[in-house]
C-alpha cells in the first residue's frame, strides 16, 4: 500500500537520508554482536509509528529507533567492500563481497584474515520509507534475528545445503549532525561459488541437469525441514547452482546445494527452541515473512 505523496513529504521520505555509505573500496572495523532472540512481532506499523513517520525523516527516526541490544562480543573485525551484490537505497538489506584484512581475537568458524566472504548490512535507513504498510525497523529487526538464530541452528548443514556462518556483527556509522552513532548490524557468510538459479537459460541446461538440481532443492529444503524449521523463500534468486566442475559439494557437481542466502521468511516448528509463539498451519509456529520491497520480487 502507498501513499500519494507530495513533492514535501517525498523529500521527507527518501531525498533527506545521507548517501549511502556501502560501495567498493569503503572500509569498516565491526565487532562482533551477540543477537537477541527472533522477533514474532508483525511488521506492519502502528498508528504511533504512521504518526511518527508523517512527522520525522528517516534519519531522525533511525535514532528514534535504535537496534535491540543483544550484547556485545570481543572480536573486532576491519573488512572493505570490493564488489557490489546489491548496495542500493530501497532494499530491504545491503549485500556486497569483502575483503577481510584484519580480525582480532580470530575464532575457528569466524572470518579469517586474507579471505573474501559475503557482507549482508541490515540498515533500516535505507529501506523505502515510503511504504505504508510496513514499519522498516520491525522488518530489520525481524530479518536480523531470524537469520542469525537459522545459521545458530544448522549449523551441523554449512558448507553443505547453506553456506558457512561467520557470524554477526555490528557497524558503527557517524553522522553528521548527530553526536551519536548510527548502530548497523550485518551478517558475514561464505561467498559461494556460482550462478543463481534466476540466471539459468533452461535451453542450457539437460534434462539430467535439471533432475539433480531439483533433486538438490529437495534434499535441502528436507535438511532444514526435519531440523525444525520451514524455508518459505526457496525461490531461484536463493538458489546456487555450483560452477565448479571439481567441487565435492553439493549434488552430481552441479548444485551446490540450496544456498538459502535469506533465512528472513523461516517458520520454526512448536518443537524449535527459538521461543516463539502462536501455532499456525501443519502445527508450525509461523512467523510474518519479511515484505520484499517492490524492487525485489522481479
């Protein structure tokens, strides 16, 4: 749902937040972060939070609306961005490739110097603020907490049928204007090696091809499932297919398995010990999927 905005209340929603802070060669120092449980709060907006919205820019609002706390951990990582997945304003998260110079306090299953791995930044600045129908700091919130507790729980199928979890972190971005720092927090994964599903032209791809792939998504989508959990976003753009002739993972060397890239739309089961509540279809404990921004369901 939208608004029809004027030209005022446009600025006000979009022209007045900062550029974007997420483009090759920029450098960040992160520590790690220690997340809160995942949210089962619907993300629509209440009517203080539409009021407030009608009142305050985007940025004003961030600080209005800080990330829930968690804790903080010991391991400070510098890292910057030297390719662009997607890093534009309007998405529900940012995603670019880094390079990791620097860890201290360096962990077995944690980023390791000298490697390239996957950033996910989730900002709620740079959401479309001139969506109605959902609060962009619940779907941040929402996301985030999701994501981590799904990589905390399966663990045991990184490196198989998701990628490896190097854990959370947190950013902090100074503003001008602003005394305070804006908290960001973001995700590192393994950077996995091929093409998304999307991409795929059907004419190249046989006919044994195309049975493993779906073999493939099969056996992942079953992995998680039987671990508690319902992936409800195995569209193609999460689908890896390994280009690696020579890898050993994945299914016939061809699919790298389900590389679930956003665990944002999981439903736990009422045996998951995540703590959400209210039992929905199949005895599930269905959590709101995280709306896609308008630009990202193509």
């Amino acid at each position: 749902m939208w608004y029809n905005l004027s030209d005022n209340n446009y600025v006000m929603y979009n022209a007045a937040k900062p550029p974007l802070p997420y483009f090759p060669e920029q450098e960040f120092t992160v520590r790690s972060h220690v997340p809160p449980p995942p949210t089962d709060l619907d993300c629509s907006p209440d009517r203080p939070a539409r009021q407030e919205r009608e009142e305050n820019d985007p940025l004003a609002r961030c600080f209005l609306h800080p990330p829930r706390p968690g804790s903080d951990g010991d391991q400070v990582v510098r890292l910057k961005i030297s390719k662009e997945i997607l890093l534009e304003d309007n998405h529900n998260a940012q995603l670019g490739v880094v390079d990791i110079l620097e860890v201290s306090k360096s962990t077995a299953r944690g980023p390791q110097e000298n490697t390239t791995v996957l950033a996910k930044f989730y900002d709620p600045l740079y959401l479309d603020h001139r969506q109605d129908d959902v609060d962009p700091f619940l779907v941040v919130e929402h996301s985030y907490s999701h994501e981590t507790a799904a990589y905390a729980t399966l663990t045991e199928l990184q490196g198989t049928f998701i990628p490896e979890y190097y854990g959370s972190f947190t950013l902090e971005l100074p503003v001008d204007g602003y005394q305070d720092k804006r908290l960001v927090r973001l995700t590192l994964i393994e950077l996995v090696q091929g093409v998304p599903m999307r991409k795929l032209d059907p004419k190249d791809v046989s006919q044994q091809q195309r049975q493993q792939i779906m073999k493939g998504i099969i056996d992942a989508e079953t992995a998680v499932f039987t671990r508690g959990m319902l992936h409800c976003d195995t569209f193609p753009r999460n689908i890896i297919i390994n280009s690696d002739p020579g890898s050993n993972r994945g299914v016939a060397q061809l699919v790298r398995s389900s590389a679930g890239i956003d665990f944002s739309g999981l439903i736990y089961s009422v045996n998951s010990t995540v703590g959400l509540t209210g039992t929905g279809k199949f005895g599930l404990k269905k959590i709101m999927r995280t709306p896609k921004a308008p630009s990202q369901t193509r």
